[in-house]
C-alpha cells in the first residue's frame, strides 16, 4: 500500500474518533486536533480510550490525562508568522501558529523534553529548552491558507532554520528534521 493512501486511510479512520474525544474534552468547538500528555498540570479530557484513540493506541500511546486542542482552540492563542526556505521547493513560505512554548504553557506543562508525534508515526525529540531557543511554532497556517490534512497539516511543528547560523548552514533537506508535519500529540516529559 503507498504511504499516502495509508495515511489517508488512518485519517478517515481517525476522524470519528477524534470527534467523539472531542465532545468528551471540555471546552473544546471542534474535532481535538492535538493532545498534549505527560508532565501536565492543566487538562480537560480524561485517559486514552484504546477503542476510540485508534491511532493513538496503533502507536502505542498511553495516558491517564491529557490537555487537547482544536484548531479553535490553538487560533485563540497569540500567532507568529515565519518565514523559512522550505525543502520542498527551495523557497521560503510564511507559516503562522502559536509558539509551541505557548501551547506548552496552556496545558500547563512543567516537563523538560517533548516528544512530538506526526499521523504517520515519525517522533522526533527535542528538549523544551529548545523549542524556546529556536521559536519552534505549531502552525497552523502556510502561505495565509489553513493546511490540509493530507498535506503538511493540519499543524506542523516547525521553526525558522534560516535565521539559526548553525542550521543555515546544512542543506536544506536537513534543517527539518526535528519538525514534525501532520503533528497531532506531545509527551511532555520530565
């Protein structure tokens, strides 16, 4: 089966689900677009539901608590615009979100690490002293256009490489390595 039949497979899939998680987080206008667990101190949905997380629980993900965001949620936050050279096409694109530190600070996380997870599976981590350091952001946004799942949404946690010296300097198509697209959960963890 090709990659992005699979993943729009797992997507269909995993949209009842999300919207049954979504009436079930408080708070929440819409379908759950990223879930924030671990080292957490706000929240507003209760534990993993293997039957209802499928994907969640087809990448082995467990938790009692968690903090979820819909992309009501995520637009109420204060937004940034960067502007980096994507390896896609070689030119720079305005994305725009919240800082992740933000996110972080909305679902009150006290960790040091994160663990953040794409759709299909890729888990880079970083530390939180560098999601401040490099201004990583969850955009939400490419080019002023809301991003598709499907493509590199809907949020994709990514930074401005091309104002960091040190990953100026690489290839493009080594800059992004710890920036997960179709990003929908985050481990905070100590």
């Amino acid at each position: 089966m090709k990659k992005r039949h699979f993943l729009g497979t797992l997507a269909a899939g995993a949209a009842l689900p999300l919207a049954a998680h979504a009436q079930q987080a408080k708070g929440l206008k819409g379908p759950a677009l990223l879930t924030v667990t671990g080292a957490i101190a706000r929240t507003n949905r209760g534990p993993m539901d293997a039957a209802l997380d499928q994907m969640m629980a087809k990448q082995k993900l467990a938790f009692d608590k968690a903090h979820a965001f819909d992309f009501a949620a995520l637009a109420a936050l204060p937004a940034v615009t960067i502007r980096p050279t994507l390896e896609y096409d070689g030119k720079p694109h305005a994305l725009r979100g919240p800082l992740l530190a933000t996110v972080l600070q909305a679902a009150g996380a006290t960790g040091g690490k994160l663990a953040m997870r794409a759709i299909d599976g890729y888990a880079p981590t970083i530390s939180v002293a560098d999601a401040r350091k490099y201004r990583f952001i969850v955009a939400t946004h490419l080019d002023g256009q809301p991003m598709p799942l499907g493509g590199l949404g809907p949020l994709w946690a990514v930074y401005e490489a091309d104002k960091f010296a040190g990953m100026a300097a690489k290839p493009v198509d080594q800059r992004f390595a710890q920036c997960p697209w179709g990003l929908y959960h985050i481990d905070v963890q100590a």
